[in-house]
C-alpha cells in the first residue's frame, strides 16, 4: 500500500498541478453534498471562533496567507482520502510543479476551487468598498495584516490559476467541465447563465449550481454581518469585521480541512486500492466499484491495459453523465447493462435467491472473472465487457431521456408519441427492451417500431389503465431484452466466455428474434389487461381518481389521460384526411403543457352547465377534452352553449369543436354516453397488439350482437369477448392482445386461408362464421352457420397487418 499523509487542502494545491485523467467521469456533485461542505465549514467555524454575528468577531494574530490562529487551534474536519498518481514535473513561470492525476478525490478538490473562486469574487468587491471608504492597511484589525485586494491575488494564484495561460491553472477539470470551469472559475462568470441554457450539458450545470450555492451562502454572510446595507453602504467597522470572517470562513477549509493523501505510481496501483477500500464498506458507487475492480485486473494481466480499460470504461459512464441527474442513473446503466449481457435477472442457481451485487458477482462467480481464469479469457472477458458498456450507455441515453430520442433519431411522430407515453410510469420495467431492441435495430428502424409500440401498448393498459402492479412482467420483459441483445452472439460465444450456459438462450438471430419478442409481448397484453379489463376501467365513472371503484385509483396520473385524449384528437384530424389538420396538431412533447378540461363543469356556476347525475358522470371519459396553453378558460364554469362559443370553437384543439354537438344542441348524458362510445371504441383498436381473436358475426344476428360490434361497453360485448378470449387461448396457447368483433362482409372481415389467418373454428363443418342471439329462453347464445348449437364462437386468429388490409 502507498504511504499516506495528512495534509491540509492549502498542502494539496501547494505548487501542484491537479488534472482530472480522461478515465474519470465529471463533475457530479449534488446541491446537498455541497450544502453539506459549506455546513461543515460553519461547524468548524463556531467551535473555532463560536456563533458568528456582528458583534462577536474577535481579532488576534494572523499568518499573512489564510487562517487566525486565536480560538480553540485544535479543531479540524476530516476531508477524506485523496489518492494522487504522480505524472512528472512542470515549469511554471519560475516554479516547479508537481503535476497529478487525481485517482480519488477530483469532487472535493473541484468544490474547493469553486468555494475559493467565490470568495476571491466576494474579496475584489470589498476591496472596491474599502477603497471607496478610505480604508488602507494601517485600519485593519489587530492579528489582520492583509488586506482583501491582496488576498483575493494571494488566492487566485495559490489555488486557482498563476498567470493568464491554461498551462498555469492549479487544476484542469473533467473534458464535458472544461469550458463551463473556465467561464465560472477562471473569467467569474454568472452561474445563471449556464442554469438558463438548455443546450449546456448536465455536468456543466451541476457545476453552476455549486457556484450558484456557494454565491448565496456568502450573501447570507453577508447580511449577517452587514444587516440590510450592501457593502457600500456599511460602516467601516461593519466592513472590517465582515471581511475578517470571510478571511476566517477560507482559513477553516484551507487550513482546517485535512485530507488523507495518497500517492500511486501507475493506474494499476489505484485499482488495487480502491479494491481494499471497497472491501472494508466504502460508500462509494456501484459504478465505480467495478471500474476500481476492471482496472485492479488488468493491473494483474500483461494482456490487458488498465489505463484504457478505465478510459473506455468512463466512455460509457461520460455518456450519461452528460444528461443524468444524480448518480442513480449511472447505477442503473451498469445494472441494465449486466443483465442484458449476462442475463442475470433472477434466480442463478440452487443455493442461492438471486444474484449478489454486480461488484461481487464480478469477482466471485466461475461465470465471469475470478482471476484463475486464463489470462486469455479474462481479457476476452474484460473487452467484451467495456465494450458493449460503451455501445449499450449509447442506447440507454436514448431510451431514458426523451428530448435525447427525438433529437439523435428520426422516427416517426407515431413511434415518437408512443415513446413519450412509455415515460408516463413505470419505464424502468420496460427500459431494458427498449434499449436492447435500440441496440439490435437502431431506433429508426421498422423492427423497433414494433417492439415499441406493443411495448407503449402493454404500458398504457397494464400500468397506466389498469393500474396493474408495478412488478407486473418486470423479470419477463428482462427475460425478453437479454435474450434480444444476445440474439447477435455467434454460436457458442456467451457460453466461453461465462464458462457455462446462460440461464436463458438467445433467440436464433435479430432477424427471428422481432417477431419472437412481438409476439411475447402480444400474449402478455391478452394476460395482463384483456379487452374487458380495458374497456371495464375506460368506462368508469370517476376514470381520473377511481373513486367508484373499490381496489382502483383510476388512471396512472393526469398525463395517462392527456395522451389518450391526445391520440384520439390525432384520430379524428386523420378521418378528416387532410394534411393541413395533422400539420397543425401539437407536438406530443408539449402535452404536458395541455389541461384536462371538463365539457360540463366539475363545479357548475348554473344549474344550465350541471348534467343529469352529475356527480356521477362529470369525471367520466365522454366528459373529457383537451386545452392548449393558448385556450381561453374563463368560461370554465359556464354552461356549454357559453363554453362553446368562447372557447370550443377556437380552441387550439380544433377538432374539438368538430366532436361536440352544436351549441343549440346542448351537452347532456346522452351526448356524452356517445360521445365516450366512440372514444373506447377508438381505443380498443389503437392499444391493441399485433394478434387478435376475431369472432365474425353471421346474418340474422340479434340486434344485441349488431349493437355489440359498435358499442364495446354492452354486455353482449364483454359475453363474446370473454368466451373469444378463453377459446383462443385454449386452441394457441397464448392471449390475444385482441378480440375484435366484426359483420359477415364488413370490409375488415378476414379472408379464409389469407396469410396471416389462423383458422380457429369451433364446429366441425370448418366455419369460421357465428350466429350471435341473446340467449334467452334456454337458447343456446352461439350458432355455427351450420345449424350446431356451439359453446364459443368460431374464430379467426389474425395479425394486425391483415386487419389492415
């Protein structure tokens, strides 16, 4: 193990050049991690020089650099361990520095900098109060030998930069820190600036707002010291004193804060470090763990380069960290990517309920690599590893942050809408098939298209509507994704390089794997959230907080109703058939922007706006529209006909008033009852998979099975769904993701012996017809075109593609 050496935060930096290797991620500190140093800052002040106020700084001897040495001396604060691997020695206009990577520790010492770049911008702006104040050296306290225009250059020389060239900055940050450090630590730069731009990368941002933390901290010391008046304005003793706790707030990190200071020679030394400090519990992430882990092997392996095996790990890690929020999403990256490679998503083997944490499994398990392994195969091991973590961080950026999706690929608003539904709840379940079919297919392809949309199908009914569980299918859309992302392997290869089977096979190939994963999904639609379920929740009479039924909370959140009201509004301009109507429907991307309004008001200001029932039927679906952030909702409360002239009929939503009966008509049950028909009829087709159970009604039909075609809500309809629903299953061994009901010669009737028809019929003669009564009076409900009573009805078993022809 190297030497270790307590050294003070003014020790580290004294001439020495801090670089942030290419291996190591940016900059991620959190507000609260920096909240929490400016805390522990002012905990090390009070018990040095007790509660800070106005009147309660004492004076004393002083170094001429940072720190009063009056008070209790004695107390420091622990800053944590700094590893440093030394690459060589620089000039530097007269001196010699001593030029690191920082291995462990590039956090600290980057908020250290934007705590002393703050504090040299607070000095240069007292000094400008003590020169319009008169106030020179000889007016200092006792014990305060310098004064602030002295000490701001004293600072910015010592921790920040010596000179006006790049070479001579004390530390150069992370690559995606670069030129967001420069503006804010080198040239003073407004934080706010950054915060405003959207284009600015999220590792950029993090460092604004350290800044933007620590600025609001020193204004709080500010008017602590000061009151209300600004530095101009305060009294000379006020300014003295004010700028003797400012030099004393610097002193307590610089000279207060003690790190344990480790130096490595090689980036192998610091693999095996960071393994002994992993092992005695060291909170650290999961990321960096198996990096630390990755490049202690390769230190052991002259076949391997740990240098650029951290680098490519940091590769993927950098890729994301350009758009996370925290560090759980970094976490999470290297979780979806080990199950996807591994297929390590349950239960492993015999002795054991499921895989330990990746970090351990990495290192114990024979499937991947102990170092008894030959050399050969860890390095195999170790490529295949980093490599695919680049490809896959690629895929998982795309997958998790939508305005990354919609910008990097060109897919069509269709798939682009269903992807924003998917981000509604619960993606984390469906995310890893999404990012292997991203990576098999890329996102502008048909294949993807597909998966997702029976993907956003599933979601929507399952999660969204039915409000199903949210472990519902996790392991089986795991299942699904590994076996697609390895479905590219050659023969044979996941197996030598775990040294044993995967716990699931790889589908045969990408080109087989899409239709095997379609029609998973399809038979998990059928399971999970049946045609009856659908239409069940859709026709509630509170769909927005399931208040009538018991066990139900209604829709998954406001934004679940927003994108089912959006979709149909996009359905209606499309029977329009003009292109003008599509071109002028909003994005998607902005439906959070959109309000739920209700046709007939949740609280009427007349009895002329309430409905017959109202309590009953005013948050039903028929009574649901959508407004633009442009809409006029004054009328809100208002009766319909006074709605609809001030806000329907110019609505940003234009077919809405297109939708709606005539202001003369009014708005009533029966309007609505209409109205919510067609709007769950609209949905059955568009959530549905790419199987279906159609039941073709023949001639002579009762009236209640003619009804049924066009209204799902009926009870004849949930009859035959439920019987298509059982029958089918019994003959494919699987749901369908449909049961559509149709008319002898309608035009959507499928055609026997078609491609795509499987014929499923229940009575003997073959037929694929049913004649539906309403079995009353000991008749039986089906009967084959034959003549034979039947139990079910006959079936075709269809694809979505033949629907549509």
């Amino acid at each position: 193990m190297p030497k270790a050496d307590q050294k003070t935060v003014s020790q580290v930096f004294s001439d020495a050049k801090l670089q942030v290797p290419l291996y190591q991620r940016s900059y991620a500190w959190e507000p609260q991690q920096v909240e929490d140093l400016l805390n522990d800052i002012d905990y090390v002040y009070r018990r040095r020089y007790g509660s800070p106020n106005a009147r309660s700084v004492t004076t004393g001897p002083s170094d001429a650099d940072s720190n009063d040495t009056n008070g209790n001396s004695d107390v420091y604060h622990y800053f944590g361990t700094l590893v440093l691997n030394a690459r060589g020695k620089q000039d530097m206009m007269g001196s010699e520095w001593t030029v690191y990577d920082i291995i462990d520790g590039q956090q600290r010492l980057t908020t250290t900098n934007v705590f002393i770049a703050c504090i040299v911008e607070e000095l240069e702006a007292i000094a400008d109060a003590f020169d319009a104040a008169g106030l020179g050296k000889e007016d200092l306290p006792e014990g305060v030998v310098r004064p602030p225009g002295y000490l701001a250059t004293n600072y910015t020389e010592n921790y920040l930069k010596l000179g006006d060239r790049k070479e001579g900055r004390h530390l150069e940050p992370g690559e995606l820190t670069e030129a967001a450090y420069a503006e804010l630590i080198i040239d003073q730069g407004d934080p706010q600036t950054i915060l405003d731009d959207d284009e600015r990368l999220v590792p950029e941002k993090k460092l604004a707002r350290a800044k933007e933390i620590i600025q609001k901290w020193i204004r709080e010391k500010r008017e602590l010291f000061l009151g209300d008046e600004d530095l101009g304005q305060a009294t000379e003793a006020d300014l003295l004193e004010y700028y003797t706790a400012i030099k004393r707030y610097t002193g307590v990190l610089t000279s207060q804060f003690k790190l344990t200071s480790q130096e490595v020679e090689s980036t192998d030394e610091a693999g095996r470090l960071f393994e002994a400090v992993n092992d005695r519990g060291r909170d650290i992430t999961l990321a960096d763990k198996v990096k630390s882990y990755l490049i202690y092997v390769s230190g052991e392996f002259d076949t391997l380069d740990s240098e650029a095996v951290a680098r490519r790990f940091n590769d993927a890690v950098e890729t994301v960290a350009q758009y996370a929020t925290d560090d759980d999403d970094i976490d999470q990256l290297v979780q979806f990517h080990w199950e996807l490679f591994t297929g390590e998503y349950k239960k492993v083997r015999k002795n054991r309920s499921g895989p330990t944490p990746i970090h351990r499994r990495i290192k114990e398990s024979p499937r991947h690599i102990p170092l008894e392994r030959d050399p050969e195969e860890v390095a195999t091991w170790v490529n295949n590893y980093v490599d695919t973590l680049s490809s896959v961080s690629k895929s998982y950026v795309q997958a998790n942050y939508l305005d990354v999706f919609n910008r990097q690929t060109d897919v069509s608003p269709q798939v682009q809408a269903r992807v924003k539904s998917l981000h509604n709840i619960n993606f984390s379940n469906i995310a890893p098939l999404i990012i292997a079919a991203i990576e098999r297919y890329d996102a502008d392809s048909p294949e993807f298209a597909r998966i997702a949309t029976l993907c956003e199908v599933y979601s929507f009914r399952v999660y969204q509507v039915a409000k199903r569980s949210q472990r519902t299918a996790r392991r089986e859309f795991k299942e699904a994704a590994h076996r697609l992302y390895a479905s590219e392997f050659e023969d044979g290869f996941v197996e030598d390089l775990f040294g044993e089977a995967v716990v699931d096979p790889p589908y045969e190939n990408p080109a087989v794997a899409v239709d095997e994963v379609t029609a998973y999904l399809d038979n998990y639609i059928g399971r999970h959230c049946p045609d009856n379920d659908f239409v069940e929740y859709l026709t509630r009479s509170d769909i927005i907080q399931g208040s009538d039924t018991r066990g139900w909370p209604g829709f998954c959140n406001k934004g679940a109703i927003r994108f089912l009201l959006f979709e149909y509004e996009k359905h209606l301009r499309q029977e329009k058939n003009t292109d003008t109507s599509l071109k002028m429907l909003p994005s998607v991307m902005d439906l959070d922007e959109f309000t739920i309004e209700h046709i007939a008001p949740r609280t009427p200001e007349t009895s002329a706006a309430e409905l017959e029932n109202h309590e009953e039927n005013v948050n039903r679906l028929g009574n649901l529209a959508l407004l633009g952030p442009k809409d006029n909702p004054s009328a809100s409360n208002d009766d319909y006909a006074t709605k609809y002239e001030e806000i329907y009929q110019d609505a940003q939503m234009e077919i809405l008033g297109d939708d709606l009966p005539a202001p003369e008509a009014g708005w009533d049950v029966d309007a609505l009852d209409a109205r919510a028909r067609d709007i769950v009829a609209f949905a059955l087709d568009h959530w549905s998979g790419e199987s279906a159970a159609v039941v073709t009604m023949a001639q002579g039909s009762s009236d209640a099975a003619e009804e049924a075609a066009t209204d799902p809500r009926t009870d004849t309809a949930f009859t035959i769904r439920d019987d298509a629903q059982r029958t089918y299953a019994e003959d494919v061994d699987a749901d369908p993701s449909r049961v559509k009901l149709v008319r002898q010669g309608d035009a959507d009737m499928p055609s026997s012996g078609a491609d795509g028809v499987t014929e499923l019929p229940q009575c003997s003669c073959g037929a694929l017809y049913t004649r539906i009564s309403d079995g009353e009076n000991d008749t039986e409900m089906y009967e084959c075109v034959c003549g034979s009573s039947l139990e079910a009805p006959n079936l075709a078993g269809i694809s979505r593609s033949v629907l549509a022809d």
